[in-house]
C-alpha cells in the first residue's frame, strides 16, 4: 500500500475514533446542553457526501473515515435528542 | 470542473461550516462541561493529516474543508480551554 494511503487510514482512524468519547462523555453523563444540534446534522450531511467522494475516488480510507464516522454522528444525534 | 469536485466542495462546506454553530454557541452561553476536548483534540489530529492526504491527491475541497476545520477546531478548543 502506498505511504500516502497509509496516511488517509491513519487519518481516517483520527477523525473516526475522535467521535467516540463524546459519545462515551454524553452516556456517562446523561448531559448535551452544550453540544450543537445543528453542528451535528450539518456535520452527517458533509461526512455522508464524502461517502460518496471516497466512493467515486475509490480511497478506501475516504470509505471507511465517513461511513463509520456518520455512524457514531448518528448515535450523537441520538444521544443529543434523548438527553435534550 | 468534474461533477465530483463540486460534491466534494460541497461536502467541504458542510464538515467545515459545521462547526460554526458550535462555536457560536460555546460563545453564547459560555459553557463546555458537556463538549469532549478529547474529542477534539483526536479530531484536530485527523484533519491535519487529511490537509496532507489532499496536498498529496491535489484536491482542492479536502485542502480547503480540513485547512479551514483545522481553524475552527483550534477555536473550539480555546474555548474549552477557557470556559472548562
């Protein structure tokens, strides 16, 4: 695999996994007041069109960042709706 | 331009402007308890390396979606920093 490819997965991994403990932050303390609604489904917009560019460009690290990451910005939109 | 390139601008508005909303409203109240600076401190990380990845590839939405996030990012966590 190409280094620059290595780089996407690593980047991918980053602005993936980040999402994670602001999930784990919002169970555990059952609180959103200050996390932006908007933020969020303006956010899922953009990561699900990039879907589609990393689709198009065939970059597997593209394919792999947004579909996972609108995943958990989906589980955020949950969370944000339950705990308002 | 290719049809790809503007949804790929078009996704890059999207993940960029998102994070205004959060920003304003981190300005307005003033408050962060529920806003994970892990969360952005990994995320800041990702889309530096993204900013490198769309150097490498030459295009132009991912130069300017993660250059521009970055920005905002830094900004997000200042302000977390500051009303922690």
């Amino acid at each position: 695999m190409q280094n620059i490819e290595i780089l996407g997965l690593v980047a991918a991994v980053f602005t993936t996994s980040a999402f994670v403990p602001q999930v784990f932050k919002i169970w555990k303390h059952k609180s959103t007041k200050d996390i932006s609604l908007v933020m969020y489904l303006v956010f899922f917009a953009g990561t699900s069109l990039w879907f589609v560019y990393g689709m198009y460009h065939e970059s597997v690290s593209m394919i792999l960042a947004n579909g996972i990451t609108s995943a958990l910005i989906l589980v955020v939109i949950g969370l944000k709706l339950k705990y308002k």
